[in-house]
C-alpha cells in the first residue's frame, strides 16, 4: 500500500474503507478553507479596536553630552505607564508630526517614567534636531505603548558592545544582568570620553565590567575581532551602533568563541541584490529612477520632502504608499498578504525588477494607530 491508495475496509472487505473515504475528502477541503479570510476571525464580532496612544509630558531634561540629551518622560497625571522590557522602544510622534523611535533607557522596574537619550545630527531627518530644539519640560506629546524587536534574553554569559549613542538599549540590559547575577560585560567605544553619554552610571553599575574605549586614545576605531575578544566563552553578544560596526562585529563572529549574535542598527540595512527601477509619482507624474543601491524612499524624499518615514527598515508602515500599477518585490516585515493585494507597499525596503515602473499614490492619510507588531533581533531608524 503506498500514499496514493485508500487502505482496505477495516472490517476486510474487497473495497476501500468508507468512513477512511469521506474522512479523506473532508481533510482535502477543510484544511484550505483554515486559511481562508472568514475562518480567521468571527465575521459577527466587532473589529477591534486600536490600542490608545499614550499622552506623555517632558518631566525632566539633561544634557549628557555636548550633543546629547536625556528627556524623563510621565503620565500627565502621576499614573503608571505600561511595562517594557530592556531592549524596548517608544514610536514618538513629535509635535510637527514627525515620527521616531527612541530606545529606552531608563529602568524598567520605574513604572512612572520612560527615559530616552537623543543625538542632535543636524543633517538627518530633523527629528532629532526638533527633540532639541522644542521638547522641554511641560511639553506633551503622544507615543506608542513600548515595543521591543531587541529583547534581551539574558542568557547566562553575555557581551554588550555599544557604540556611542548605541548605548540606550544596552544600559537597561546591563542592569538586569547585574540584578540577575549574569555573568557580563559592556564595551562602549566612541571617538573620545566627552561623547560618550551614561558613564557613569554604566560605572556604578559595576567598574570591573565596563570597558570605555575611545578612538583618540586607543589608535582609531576598534576591529570586530578586538571588540569580541572582550566576551566570555559561549556568550551571547548584543551590539547596537553604526553600520561599521555591526559589519566589523559579523565579519568576526565565526572566529570568536561567542555562541550568538543579537543586534541593532541606527538606520537602514545596506541594499542587496538590487536592482535599477523606476517609481512614477501617479498615473500622469514624473517618473523617478531608483538605482541600485538606494531605496525607493529615498528617491521618493527628494521629490517629496513631507513624505513621511521612520524606520527604513520595513516595519513600522510609516512611509506606506499605494500601488497603482506594476509588479513589486516586497521585502517589508510588516504588510500582510491581504494588504499588498490591496496595493499596499512601504517604499523604504520594496523594489522591482529590473526596468519595472512601479506607480505611485503619495497621497494617504496615514493613520498614527496602526498596530506595530516587531519580532525582530533587528530594529529601529533611532534617529541618532
């Protein structure tokens, strides 16, 4: 008997089993229809709702470094603010509309206050230059519940490299690792002592495991091999800082005794295997060339500087466009099957084949409550 042949009738008879039959013809039917649009949710409960963004005030405001600024943030009212975990974020929609994600900073065992710490780049996006320039404290502003897409797992023996301002989300790491007894280290490099922000609090935490290396002093900018070598045998390495690094840090993982590595960058994922297309601004505007190593949005933003956009890394939905004509690749994390058949497409990771002109409708009201769903070891545009 193989696969393709209904087994013999339990009783013996000559003839195909009829229960084993039907039994087969119903799994051939039934198990598609699982999938299918009705069977996921109950057509006759309400659509739920979205959950509330939160209504922050700037409680306190510290300067770190010359560049640097650490913002408290609170209830308006005194209350609790919702729980995170070491690694988790905050999507800020800033008062000219703009939104960012920043790191948490602070402890997650306060439940009254969010910590963020932000770098003015005055050639960025601008949303670290309006956090400078008009977040005091008083200000209110709205933000998502707390996220995370770089959980900290605590694993027994852990490494945290940090690169400048790449520290936010490994200050709460070490932390729970001093409070769990982990056996840990820190390494935060940076070009010299003055920019690197919270020291001395990493110090107070536990001298012996935090190692400050800045490039004035040692030479230059350290190699991947040098900053690994500072982890025990087996242990999960988690770095967040610029591009370099994190390419320095993968190039030599394989001839380091870590067992795992977790990260997060500043901004986007260099393009691979991409290819030259073209995006047109509407059925009747001007045709844009995307080349092969930049990304849609960022052609797009040159068109059109209000285009709004967070991550660049395909998660968040904030630069989400519609697709009026032509064939996508889509390479987001976010968009389910359902919302790229409905054109859906976020311009910041998605491409085309060669020579394909995908044509777009700029023009969305983009609604600040969609959910944002992160289950990433990779992360968020910090804006930093």
């Amino acid at each position: 008997m193989d696969l393709l042949t209904p087994p013999p009738d339990l009783y013996g008879r000559p003839r195909a089993d009829g229960f084993m039959r039907w039994l087969t013809a119903f799994g051939d039917r039934y198990s598609p229809a699982l999938g299918g649009p009705l069977l996921r949710r109950n057509p006759r409960r309400p659509l739920s709702r979205p959950t509330p963004l939160l209504r922050l005030v700037v409680a306190e405001r510290r300067q770190l470094t010359s560049d640097v600024i650490e913002l408290t943030l609170a209830d308006p009212s005194g209350g609790q603010l919702p729980s995170w975990q070491p690694g988790a974020h905050l999507r800020l929609a800033l008062p000219s509309g703009r939104e960012r994600h920043y790191s948490l900073s602070g402890d997650p065992a306060d439940g009254r206050h969010y910590r963020i710490a932000v770098r003015r780049l005055p050639g960025g996006g601008g949303g670290s230059v309006e956090v400078h320039d008009t977040l005091h404290p008083g200000a209110r502003l709205a933000a998502r519940r707390p996220r995370n897409g770089f959980a900290f797992c605590a694993e027994p023996a852990v490494l945290l490299l940090a690169g400048g301002i790449g520290v936010t989300p490994l200050l709460p790491m070490a932390r729970e690792a001093q409070r769990h007894g982990l056996d840990w280290t820190l390494v935060h490099v940076g070009r010299s002592a003055d920019t690197l922000p919270y020291s001395d609090e990493l110090r107070a935490l536990d001298p012996r495991r935090v190692v400050l290396r800045t490039d004035d002093e040692h030479g230059g900018v350290p190699t991947g091999a040098e900053l690994l070598a500072h982890a025990p045998r087996g242990a999960a390495v988690y770095c967040c800082g610029p591009a370099p690094m994190l390419a320095a840090v993968q190039a030599a993982l394989d001839e380091s005794t870590s067992a795992a590595l977790h990260f997060e960058r500043f901004g986007a994922a260099p393009v691979t295997d991409g290819r030259p297309f073209a995006v047109r601004l509407g059925a009747d505007g001007p045709t844009l060339d995307v080349p092969a190593d930049r990304s849609a949005l960022d052609v797009l933003r040159e068109a059109r500087p209000d285009l709004p956009y967070s991550c660049h890394q395909g998660f968040c939905g904030t630069c989400e466009v519609r697709l009026l004509a032509g064939t996508p690749e889509h390479r987001d994390r976010r968009l389910t099957p359902e919302q790229r058949a409905a054109g859906a497409l976020l311009p910041c990771v998605s491409r085309a084949a060669e020579g394909e002109t995908l044509v777009l409708d700029l023009d969305l009201d983009l609604d600040l409550d969609l959910d944002l769903d992160l289950d990433l070891d990779v992360d968020v545009d910090l804006d930093v």
